[in-house]
C-alpha cells in the first residue's frame, strides 16, 4: 500500500470487512447524489421548450394570477417553501441574480408551495426574499416541469419555458441562464 494509508479489517456476524475498498464504492454514489446537484459548477437544467401553462397562483391577498397572460417580458418564477432550509440558502444568489438584472424587463416572482400566507409573508421577511410573492392554490410543480422545491423556472418574452431547473443553485448559474433568455 502507498505511504500513510492503511488498510483496516473489522469481523462483524461472521463477516471480514476491508474499510479501504468499501468507503469509495458505497460512499461515491451518495456524494455525488448530494453534492452535484447544488454545485454551482454544475451548469445542467432541462431545456423544456413548450409553451408556459395556465397554473393556480395568486397573490398573498387573493387574487388570481395567470403565468400565461405574463408574456411580453422574460419571467423567472421561483417555486420555493417557507420551511425550507434549501430554500432558504439559495435566498441571497436569488437576490444576487435580481440585483444582476436590475437594468433588465426580466420579472421575478416567488410562489410559495405552501398555501400558509403569514408564514410566507414572516419567512420571506425573514430571509430578505425581496420579490413579489404568490400563493400556489393547486398542483404548479409538474405543469411548469420542475418537481420539488427550490426551484426556478426561465420563460423567455414569447411565453416559452426555456429552462427548468430543480434545487437550489449558485448565482452565476442563475445569471447565465437569465442571459440565456435575453439573447
């Protein structure tokens, strides 16, 4: 074996265990499930390329928003929860991304998946999320091709969705892809 490393043995129920082979093969896979997809290095989402469909949304004071009637500016949507603790995290690289395209027609929204309105409005308080806020009133994950929470959806002017990107991700990656629209 190469200088300072050591292979270790351990009898457990009758079986021999080499601790050296085992770490890579079983511990691999994990991390690169749990690291990779947050890695901002990481620059994968799914080009959806379909027209953005009508989903119940509203604001926090009831009234009822279509995504669809949107068209006519780039729309970054951000399907987030207030118990989140991911979502929480990407808050600021969301806010970063906005600030990024301060000189831009690009629009923000965050739509909470949880329908609790003064958690919401406390949370988004609470984390700085400095966008306007929306309610989801039904199923809006799988119409807008993401499946969980954080994510973010970029609809170009034409009301077309060009990216679908589930998790939490950097601010350079959310900067290229609003770049990506306004091309």
């Amino acid at each position: 074996m190469g200088e300072g490393v050591t292979q270790t043995s351990d009898r457990h129920e009758g079986r021999s265990y080499n601790h050296r082979a085992m770490f890579p093969r079983r511990a691999l896979p994990f991390l690169l499930a749990v690291l990779l997809p947050g890695c901002g290095a990481c620059d994968a989402y799914d080009p959806v390329e379909k027209p953005v469909r009508s989903v119940p949304i509203e604001t926090l004071d009831g009234v009822p928003v279509d995504l669809a009637a949107l068209k006519g500016r780039p729309l970054v949507v951000h399907f987030w929860l207030p118990s989140c603790h991911v979502c929480a995290r990407e808050v600021p690289a969301l806010m970063d991304a906005r600030r990024s395209a301060a000189d831009t027609d690009v629009q923000f929204l965050a739509v909470s998946i949880d329908p609790d309105v003064p958690s919401i409005r406390s949370r988004a308080r609470a984390l700085g999320l400095d966008l306007p806020l929306y309610v989801a009133r039904g199923e809006v994950l799988g119409p807008m091709y993401v499946a969980d929470a954080p994510s973010t959806v970029f609809i170009d002017r034409a009301g077309i969705i060009r990216a679908a990107v589930n998790g939490a991700r950097d601010a350079a990656f959310l900067r290229r892809r609003i770049r990506d629209l306004l091309e």
